[in-house]
C-alpha cells in the first residue's frame, strides 16, 4: 500500500512539474485569424484594378453596341422591304443581300463577344491573381514579423472552418493598414 500511495504521490508530483511546461508551450503559438472576404473588398489597389477593368470593359463594349445598332437597323430594312406587297425582282434581290449582310455582321458580332469575353476573362484572372499574390505576401510578412504561427482564413458564421475566435486573434485591420499603405 505504501508503495501504491507512493507511486501516485510521485506520479502527481511530476504532473504537477510537468503541466506548466506543458501550458507553457502551448500557449507560446501565435495565431491571428483574417476575415478573407473583408480583406478583398477593402483593399484598395484591387478596388483600383477592378475600376480599371471596367473600363476596359466599356471600351470593349463600345465596338459591340455599335454592330448591334448596325444590325437592328439592316433588320429594320429588311423587314420593311419583306413587308411590302408589291415586290420586284429587285427587291427580292435586295431582300437577300439584306439578309446575307444581317447573317454576316451578325457572325462578326458574335466573333467580336467571345473575343472580347476571353480578353475580359484573361485580364481578371490576371488581377485577381495580382491581389491574391500582393494579400498572400502581406499575411506572410506580418506573420513572420509578429511571430505568428498560424493564420486562418476565417469569418465568424459565414461557413468557414473558423466557428469562433476572439476579437484579440483578429488580425484583419493590421493586413488592410498594411495593404494600402498605412503601415
């Protein structure tokens, strides 16, 4: 018995040495958590970028909305000359040729979307992954420069891995002063 009584007594001591140690390291990990969605939306070079795509957008849009005036009103000729009664031979010619050039400006214009559209597409891809690589090197500078050992990606309630985390752990603020140049 007295051995038993020993063993747990000497067993409690070296919890009780060991626990702090323990607690200690623990607590010596740094996280900090960032509200991803928030980050993107205030960051004012991609508001920048984005203003700049639109732009370009409605520079590329330009072109496209004159073929379409183009072609509702070759549409409109023909359907008054299909309309008419009385048609000559000439008229039914005119109606084809109508018809042909309606066909042709309409491939034009459709030619004219996709191309626009893949230029659109490739120009916010190039954006966007000019954002995420200028937010990734922000998170990865103040990580290293505030000792942090892990960062999430988190906003309470939205569906993210991170259901719960202190005001303290938040760190956006810091990554959106950062970015836009206020640190």
């Amino acid at each position: 018995m007295k051995t038993t009584f020993r063993f747990f007594t000497a067993a409690i001591l070296m919890a009780a040495i060991a626990l702090p140690a323990f607690a200690q390291d623990s607590s010596s990990y740094k996280i900090g958590v960032v509200d991803m969605q928030k980050v993107m939306a205030d960051y004012e070079y991609r508001k920048q970028e984005y203003n700049k795509l639109e732009a370009k957008v409605k520079e590329l849009q330009a072109p496209i909305d004159a073929l379409s005036s183009k072609i509702e009103a070759l549409k409109a000729d023909y359907d008054k000359l299909a309309a008419k009664p009385d048609k000559t031979a000439d008229d039914r010619k005119d109606l084809v040729a109508k018809e042909n050039e309606i066909r042709s400006q309409h491939a034009d214009y459709e030619a004219m979307l996709r191309q626009n559209q893949l230029q659109i597409d490739e120009n916010e891809k190039n954006v966007l992954e000019d954002v995420v690589t200028k937010v990734q090197a922000a998170l990865k500078e103040i990580g290293e420069k505030e000792n942090y050992h892990l960062i999430l990606n988190g906003r309470e309630g939205s569906g993210s891995a991170v259901v719960y985390h202190a005001a303290a752990l938040d760190i956006t603020s810091s990554v959106l002063s950062k970015l836009n140049g206020s640190r």
